[in-house]
C-alpha cells in the first residue's frame, strides 16, 4: 500500500476531494448536476482534441469545457430553447464529435475505458501538478467571490440589486466546474465525474445549518470517499473510480436517515 502509484493516488483523490467538496454545494443549491454530466460528457472531445494535436488531454478538456460553458451561456440568454435541451443538445454533440474525432487519432494508444470510469492507480507527477495547480486557483477564485455566487443562489434579482454582476459569477461557476471536470477525469472518469460532487454535498447539506460548514463538511466527507474506495480497491480488487463513488454512496444510504431522525426528534421532543 506504500508503493509510489497509491501514494500518488492518495495524493490526486485528496486533491480532488478538498475542490469538489465546496464546488459541489453549488451544484447541489442550484441543481446544476444536469449540467456537471453534460460538462463531462465535453470532456471527451478535449481528450480528442489533445490526442489529435499532441497537447496534454487535460489542456484539451480545459479549452473545450470552456467553449462549452461560453456557447450554453450565450445560448441560454437567447433565450431560444430551454437549458435542458440546450445541455442535451450540446454534451451529445461534443460526445458523438468526441468519438469521432478519436477514430482519427490512427494507432495512438487510447484506453477508452480509463476515461469513462477512471483510472486513479495510473496517475502521473504531470496529473498532480494539474490537480493541485488547478485546485488552488479554483479555491481561490471560489472563495474570493462565495459571497457573490452564495448571493445569487439565494435570489438572483436580490444579487443584481446588491451590485453583483450576475453573467460573469455565473460563467466565474460554470469555469470553475470545468476545471474540476478537466482535472478529474483520471480520479473518477467522465461518467462518474458529477457523482464526485454532488454525493459529499448531498450528505453533508444534513448535518450543517451554515454554507460555510457544509463546504467544510463536503470536503471531508470527499476526502473519507476517497481513502476508503482506494483501499477498497485495493483490496478486493474492484475498480478504482467506482469505488470511491460507491464508498461515497455507502456513507450517503447510511448517514441520510440518521440525519432524518435526529431531525424529527429535534422538531418533537
């Protein structure tokens, strides 16, 4: 358990885990989880594109998860279609564009499968400097506007009134998402990679009764996901990605009624 590879999966899910945890409140307040899967679903077409042009994949994803977020921003205020066919127009665009694209890639080695589940255990020093450079300046920008992007949540109209300028902390959102989609894909793969972030919020949005202590409760509910579906992995030889979504499931099934019940004893004593 002490070998370099683990040691570097440990290092890539806490990085993650300590990211996802305060994003995915967002996702989880203002039901953005469509949009994480159809984001994801980009991704592959960022890996094409780096395949293609011999750039980093993760390189590849930041720029098309970008283009992504702009085009469906631009889109939504048109006004034209609904954001729901909106995300599953684009996201099945840039999947089937992503696929095709790939088969152009001639004999490059792609590992499909590693992309779509995840595949921790191979991570490299060049993933953890993406992770973990990626992390901080997610974080920091995060932290620097939660008062904007908690205000909006709140109620949109409120924030304008305060002097929040709403379309740029929304594209401030859907970037920072991108970011943890780019660096993400290795941890969880791009089918799982919504699960990572919503899951650890979800669980830890019943035991808190502040926004900043949820956050705080999120990452460490992700950190708890990560360790424990690594070293399940390990041990009963499961794939990795899917078990660290199945640790963080396991602690949803088992902490959710807990949570109900200290709730109704609190509301009938």
């Amino acid at each position: 358990m002490l070998e370099p590879f683990v040691l570097r999966a440990l290092a890539a899910g806490i990085g993650i885990a300590l990211i996802a945890g305060p994003l995915g409140c967002f996702v989880v307040w203002r039901r953005m989880a469509y949009f994480g899967d159809s984001l994801a679903h980009s991704a592959l077409l960022g890996i094409a594109l780096g395949l293609l042009t011999g750039i980093s994949s993760n390189l590849g994803t930041v720029l098309v998860c970008s283009a992504f977020a702009l085009i469906l921003l631009w889109l939504q205020h048109t006004r034209i279609l609904a954001t729901d066919t909106l995300l599953g127009i684009l996201a099945h665009a840039a999947l089937s564009l992503g696929m095709v694209a790939i088969s152009f890639a001639g004999n490059q080695r792609f590992d499909l499968h590693s992309y779509l589940f995840g595949d921790i255990l191979t991570v490299r020093m060049e993933d953890l400097y993406w992770i973990f450079g990626g992390g901080i300046i997610a974080l920091t920008l995060l932290f620097k506007n939660w008062f904007s992007l908690l205000l909006m949540t709140i109620h949109e109209d409120l924030a304008k009134a305060e002097g929040v300028r709403t379309f740029w902390v929304n594209l401030l959102l859907m970037l920072l998402m991108t970011i943890v989609v780019a660096v993400s894909i290795r941890i969880v793969g791009i089918l799982l990679i919504t699960s990572l972030l919503a899951i650890p919020a979800a669980t830890a949005r019943q035991w808190v009764r502040s926004p900043e202590a949820m956050a705080v409760l999120a990452a460490i509910f992700g950190l708890l996901a990560v360790i424990g579906g690594i070293f399940a992995s390990a041990y009963f030889d499961t794939p990795t990605g899917p078990s660290i979504v199945t640790a963080a499931t396991a602690m949803f099934a088992f902490l959710f009624p807990i949570a109900a019940l200290v709730k109704r004893q609190r509301a009938f004593p």
